[in-house]
C-alpha cells in the first residue's frame, strides 16, 4: 500500500505543482516545467499501477449488485469528456473543466464497482485531487467561454471514444477484469 500511496503523493504534487508554487514553476520555464511534471506524472502512474497490483484486498464495503452496467456507461461519458479540450465542439463550450470532470467521473464510477481500500485510495484519491484542482483552477483564474463549436466535432469525439473505450474495456478483460459482467467481487 506504501507504493500506491507513494505514488498517489507524486501524482498530487506534480499536478499542483504549478498552482500551488506558481513562482517556482514560472522560474522552471515553460518547456522544462511541463518536462518535470510529465516525468513525475509517469513516475507516480507506474508507482499507482504497481501498488494498486500489489495490495493486499482489504474489503471496506460491498459493491451493490449491477453496479457495473452503470460503470460501463459512466466510464465512456468520462473518456469523451477526457478528449474534449482537444475538440471544437459544443460541449467543449458548456463546461470549463471537461477534462478533470472525466477524471472526476472515472473515480467515482470505479468506486461503485470496488470497495476495497487500496481502490478507495486510489480512485477517491484521484478524485480528491480533481475537486482541488477544479476549485484553485476557479480561484486563480477566470474563464473566457469559448466560442460555440458545431455537433460535428463532438460526434467525431464520440466516434473516437468508443474506440478507446473498448481498446481500454480490452485490457481489462486482458487483465482479467471484464467490465461488461455487471457484478464484480
């Protein structure tokens, strides 16, 4: 678990870096900031995958039946979200943090499935630190409303998730987890 925790720490840390020390990472330069906080990223995702393999299930509740369907349709709703800052869509113009709502969405959508503490801390905590960065995003800066964008580009961005989604939905039925069950345990 000190690994999972470990790495959750860095993932936190590298993330906020730059609005908790914004002097600091100003002085790091743009290019070398981003280089920094994408080397810890890698770091800290590699330390969360081996602790998260490694820990010991240790059973917090009990996941209620089906839950898994409901997870399965949250899930491609939070990788569509993760591809919008990167669209010129409609959507993209209705939410200021598409992105860390995906992220958001995803954790919580992983806890209604597993209710054991290494996947408490690691989706709760990934989740804590989408709610933090939402609220200093909104605290230090203000938010200028894109303009509008056409159906089109989201369609594309709902084409594009669905691939993902099931390359992603792959790998875990690669790793023995199939999401489509319904019911985990």
């Amino acid at each position: 678990m000190q690994v999972l925790v470990l790495g959750l720490i860095l993932w936190v840390a590298s993330h906020l870096f730059k609005r908790v020390l914004p002097g600091l990472r100003a002085k790091l330069g743009d290019l070398p900031g981003k280089m920094v906080v994408t080397v810890l990223s890698l770091a800290a995702i590699i330390l969360m995958v081996i602790g998260y393999r490694r820990a010991e299930i240790v059973p917090v509740y009990t996941p209620l039946p089906g839950m898994g369907h409901l997870t399965d349709l949250l899930m491609l709703i939070a990788i569509f979200l993760l591809g919008v800052p990167h669209s010129k869509g409609l959507v993209k113009t209705r939410l200021r943090h598409p992105m860390l709502l995906g992220v958001l969405l995803w954790a919580f959508a992983h806890l209604l499935v597993n209710g054991d503490l290494a996947s408490i801390v690691l989706f709760g905590g990934i989740g804590a630190w989408a709610v933090v960065s939402i609220l200093l995003i909104n605290a230090q800066e203000d938010w200028k409303r894109p303009a509008p964008g056409g159906l089109r580009s989201d369609a594309i961005g709902g084409a594009i998730a669905l691939v993902v989604y099931g390359l992603i939905a792959g790998v875990h039925i690669w790793l023995g987890h199939n999401p489509f069950l319904g019911t985990y345990g």
